[in-house]
C-alpha cells in the first residue's frame, strides 16, 4: 500500500527525494482518518521548511490538521491544482496529490524518517491498521 521509494514521518506525511528534490505529501492513512478533505494550505514558493515543524493545513468535515515538513529546505514549487481539488488528497494521496516540492538544504534527517514496513508496523503499533 505504501510505496517502498518513499520515507515516511510519524505525523504521517510522506518524502520521496529525486537528487537535491523532495517531494512531500499526506500518507493514505492520514487522508483516510481525516475523512473528506475540503481545503489544503500550503506554504508558498520560496519559503523555508524545517523538518518536524508545520508548514501548512489540510481542513477536512472531521478537523483541522497541521501538515508537518519531513524535510529541512525552501520550497521550490506548490501543487495549486490542490486548492480547487482538495479531493484529490482522498483519491490520490501519494499521487497526483503531493503538496510541495523542496530543495534540499540539509540531509534527509534519517533517524525520524521510517521505510514503508516500518511505517506500517509503526501504524500497527499506534492501533491505526
């Protein structure tokens, strides 16, 4: 369920890192305990994000949930269409749905990120699968 390329974060958001790029969005399990997602924030091109410190919102029917940046870097580009299709976090979460994209500014922070069995036996140990 969870792509093997990917690094996942205990708040449940995901990294994928192509070279000096990452890629970040919610994971599916995420998505699915907020339920219908009906608006995202998001930081803007150019701002600086610190790994372990909230860089945006996804607002759903349920609550308000702060996004947390897996990675330390600036923001390079935003993935906007998720302001007019917020449903696409529901539908497409490790997908199309990715929320930003991050120019590296220090190494993945290796000791907070887990590979998708750990995440999932870390969801298995929280009681979340």
């Amino acid at each position: 369920m969870y792509p093997d390329n990917f690094r996942y974060s205990k708040e449940h958001e995901w990294v994928e890192v192509n070279g000096n790029m990452a890629t970040v969005g919610i994971t599916d399990h995420a998505q699915h305990a907020l339920g219908d997602i009906v608006f995202v924030e998001l930081p803007k091109p150019g701002d600086k994000v610190e790994a372990g410190k909230a860089c945006g919102t996804v607002e759903s029917v349920k609550a308000v949930s702060e996004i947390y940046s897996p990675v330390t870097g600036e923001v390079k580009e935003v993935n906007t269409a998720l302001g007019d299709t917020p449903e696409w976090i529901n539908k497409d979460p490790h997908g199309k749905a990715w929320m930003i994209k991050v120019s590296l500014g220090a190494p993945l922070p290796a000791d907070q990120l887990l590979t998708a069995g750990q995440y999932e036996e870390y969801l298995k140990e929280e009681g979340a699968s």
